[in-house]
C-alpha cells in the first residue's frame, strides 16, 4: 500500500474497518496512469451516467433488452429513483452492504448504480445461487439491504430467515414499470438525486469469487478501481469505440460481466445488449438481430457456437473477447476457421477485477494469453518469489491499477499477496517477448512419477480428436506413481464410448506430446460440474 486511504464518506464503517492491513496490500502506484488521473472525491456512478449526460449522451441508447431502449438519461434517471429509495425509504447509511439478486436486467443494472450513488456498496449475487450460499454472502459481508427480482425471489428468502442482518428487502420487474415494491416506490421519487460524494478509496463493490477452488472469497474493491479497469483493456487493448454495441454470457455479478457489459461500455458512451439466459443459439441470435460489435463470453461458448455459426450473419461483429478460463488453441483456431475473427484471450481475476494480461488484432499469438496490458506488470517467480528465465514455468505475479484486499481474512491476503505482487495462482511461461503462455493452475499441476505435467496442455490434445466435445484433465491419486493423468471426457455421440475409444484417446495424445503425459485413466461423462460463470471445478472431478 502506497498512499493514505484518506476521509471517508461512510457513516458505517464495516468495509473500511474490514480492509486488510496496510503493510498486506499489493503495489497500487497513485503516481502512475491511469490512477493519476482520478480525483480525491470520486463517486462511480456520477462518473458513468450523470457525466455521461452532462457531456450530451443523455439520447443515445445505453441498454437494448428485447423491444426496449434505455437511453443514458433513463439509465440515470431509474439509477436515481431507486438511490431516493434506498435512503428515503429503506433508511440506508452510506457504507451498508446491499445485495443484489437477479439476471441480467435494465433494472438489475439500474439497480447497482442506485446503490453506488446513494453511497451504498453492492454485494451483487449469481442468480443460481441458492438460500445457503446467499446466507453465507450474507453474513460475509454483513448485508443489511437487499434488492431482488421478484422471480429469484425464493432462495432470497430462504436466506433472509438465517440472516438477521437483512432487514430491508425490496423486489423489483425486468424493467421496472411492473407492480412489486421497488417498482411502486420509485414511481414516487424524483429522477434527481445529490450523489454521495465517495472517497475515490471508499469501497464500492465486495465481489465474491466463484468458488472454483472451494468456498468463495470476498474481494474489496473501490470506486477508484471501477474507474481504473475501464481505462486499460478496453482502452488500450480492446479498442471500445462509443459505437460499440456489446453482449454477452458472464452475469453482471461476476467481474468478468459487470467490466463487459457494464462499466466499459458506458465509460466509452457505447450501449450493451442485456439477455438474461444465453445459449449458443440466443448468443447467435443476439448478434444478428442487434448488429452486435462486440461479444464476451467464456471458452466453452465459443467451441459451441463454432459449429452453428454458419447459420447466422455475424457480419457485424470485429471484437470477441474470452476470458474466466484458459481459452484452447483449438477452439481459438476453429472460431477463426468458422468466422475469420480471432478471440481477444485475456487473464484476469475477481481479486483484480478484470483483465490484466491480453493481446488484440496482429499482437495476438495463438495459444498465448498475451502481454501485460496499459497500467500492469506482470512476472514469472519461482517458490520463493524470485523472477525465472524466459521459458521456466513459475508462478504468475501482477501488479497494477487494481489488486486483491480480501474483506475481514489477512491469512488469505498473506497468501495472496507477497512483496507487493499479486500471486494469481496461476502456473505460466513468459517467452523472450514477454507474451504469457499458460500451463496450469498452480493446484492443478499434476506430479506423476516425477513428471510435471500440465492439464490443460493434455486438454488441448484432446480436444484436437473428431469425437471430443469437451474435456478436462486433472491428477488423481496412485499408489504407484504419486498422481496419475486422469481425463473426464465429453463426447460429441456419447455411443462412441467405450474401451477402444480410451485406447484411442491414449495413443492419440502419445502420438502428438511426450508419452508420459498421456491420460492413464478416461472417464466419459455427460457434463463437466461448472460454476454459474461457466468456470471448470477441477476439484469436483477429483472427487467423482
């Protein structure tokens, strides 16, 4: 930590009270850009949308969903109705949590802006979560407010009987002109509001990991940050033109999503197209019907759209963006083969809030993830935190604009973070030109017989066969060789099953990498377990 967090606009100081110590934060350089060039005072949602309009946006399209248009003026004017609410009405303090529980709606995303300007901080929610899981953010973070569509109402409440502290609940329609509380209520309030004048260090978002590695963590994340992660990938990387039109799969309550379809947008004065349940075929839809320009959505996506996107005109598209997981060389080199496009790969990671390592246009290198984008550095160290030669696996490190303060666990924060570098998890190489190449995570290399051995390059062989769909590898126990190489596989027929197809798949991969990666063991199965943002769980494999 380099600079004082300064006065604070929170009347509750749950979250400022909360931060890990001062001594376990990361590197954040206030001298450097684009941190340099935020104010003191800094509310995000004045700085989206009251901006947005004051600088003449107040007519163009913000959110298309379905037949409706939501311009900037009625973005911000929604987002100010429901902020009268929650501090007329719901009695919040600047500084109380506010849970936020839907799919991706016009008034979902209202929603979390009138929660930032009336000085509140969103705890958004995956809408598949359920009554335990939303008790546990509940609790985390000390959650006294909730606003929820009326349709995700259930597990809400559920959650509300083991959790004393909500004591406000207000439901809410798709568009907010239906009849539930949050609605009628902001039918009575103005469409102005004095914004909080937040900190630019008071927290905005307490974003909760998706919980690929066990149970999720909080992450605590600022107004400054908000700003910050708009102003390098999709500035610097992405392009993000104001006549961009995005869409895509991750929920606005996963980072990935609330960047994507939220943030970058707006701060470019383009518009976003909300869905709440993408399929291959709606995504497809979606880009035709609405002249998309650009698309963010996960691997997996992008290997199933390959095959039907001969069908659609996506004629209007010049940005595909993928990131949540590790995106395969062969489903980069069939979604360019199926439409002449290549997908922007990029790192990023709840704890950093969004992309830190990316490449576009000719910088892009299939396989790799690319370089260290505007505002970041990033490194390979060894075991004990020291910088390895070009081409040594290691452990990723990252530095920047962002960076991890996990709310209320400076244990998690020591893991995290070490001399001032974010410690990812991740297991790379970085080449002679400084473009990353991704092994694995660092609990999912597999040690068999003495051999590292890195899943995921198992998995892009693997994908490269006729018959797999998708796969994912991980290291299971042996008595004999300390871990075994051990594949659940997904095939495009499932009758293909069987024990010559196993017997295939093993000397398909022995015949393409080094022997002694080859799977010893091959299960079929229908689906691998995912998070609700799409992410693989290696560890529900392990325990299959």
């Amino acid at each position: 930590m380099t600079e004082s967090l300064g006065r604070s606009a929170y009347l509750d100081s749950f979250a400022r009270d909360s931060l890990p110590p001062g001594d376990l934060w990361p590197v954040m350089d206030p001298a450097r850009p684009p941190l340099c060039d935020y104010p003191a005072s800094l509310n995000i949602g004045t700085a989206l949308l009251d901006d947005a309009v004051a600088a003449g946006r107040g007519d163009r399209p913000a959110v298309f969903y379905g037949d409706r248009v939501w311009t900037y003026a009625d973005l911000r004017d929604q987002a100010n109705r429901i902020a009268n609410v929650l501090t007329r009405g719901m009695g919040l303090v600047p500084g109380n949590r506010v849970l936020l529980r839907g799919p991706n709606t016009p008034m979902l995303l209202a929603a979390w802006f009138g929660v930032v300007k009336a000085g509140g901080i969103c705890v958004a929610t995956m809408p598949l979560l359920r009554g335990r899981e939303l008790a546990y953010i509940a609790a985390k973070a000390k959650v006294s407010h909730a606003l929820c569509d009326i349709r995700f109402a259930g597990e809400l409440d559920i959650a509300r009987s083991e959790s004393p502290g909500m004591v406000h609940l207000a439901h809410f329609s798709a568009l907010g002109d239906g009849a539930e509380s949050l609605d009628k209520a902001m039918a009575a309030e103005a469409v102005t509001h004095a914004d909080v004048p937040t900190s630019a260090l008071d927290v905005a978002l307490i974003a909760f990991t998706s919980g690929t590695t066990g149970p999720a963590k909080a992450t605590m994340h600022v107004h400054r940050d908000l700003l910050a992660v708009c102003d390098c990938f999709p500035r610097h990387v992405a392009g993000v033109r104001e006549d961009d039109r995005f869409c895509g799969s991750p929920p606005l309550a996963f980072t990935f999503g609330l960047g994507a379809l939220a943030l970058f947008p707006l701060r470019a004065g383009a518009s976003v197209v909300l869905v709440e349940s993408f399929t291959p075929e709606t995504m497809l839809k979606t880009i035709q019907d609405y002249r998309v320009t650009g698309l963010y959505t996960a691997p997996t996506a992008y290997r199933a759209m390959t095959g039907l996107s001969i069908d659609w005109d996506l004629s209007s598209l010049r940005m595909c963006v993928s990131a949540g997981e590790h995106l395969p060389l062969a489903t980069s080199n069939g979604w360019h083969q199926a439409t002449g496009l290549r997908i922007i790969d990029g790192i990023g990671s709840t704890e950093l809030l969004h992309i830190f390592i990316s490449a576009a246009g000719d910088d892009i290198r299939p396989g790799s993830t690319g370089k260290a984008i505007f505002g970041y550095e990033a490194r390979i160290i060894d075991a004990e935190g020291n910088p390895v030669p070009p081409g040594t696996p290691g452990r990723l490190a990252v530095r920047g604009p962002t960076g991890c303060r996990y709310l209320g666990d400076p244990e998690r924060q020591r893991k995290y973070v070490a001399d001032g570098w974010n410690i990812t998890g991740d297991v790379y190489t970085m080449d002679e030109d400084g473009y990353f190449w991704y092994q694995a995570r660092s609990d999912d290399m597999i040690v068999s017989a003495g051999y590292n051995i890195s899943g995921p390059e198992v998995e892009g062989v693997l994908m490269e066969h006729p018959k797999v769909a998708e796969c994912a590898v991980v290291g299971l126990a042996d008595e004999e060789r300390g871990q075994v190489v051990s594949a659940f596989v997904v095939l495009k027929d499932p009758a293909d099953g069987g024990d010559a197809l196993v017997q295939e798949l093993q000397a398909f991969v022995k015949g393409r990498i080094a022997p002694y990666k080859y799977p010893r063991r091959v299960k079929f199965v229908h689906v691998l377990p995912r998070t609700p943002t799409g992410k693989l769980q290696r560890f529900a494999l392990r325990d299959l």
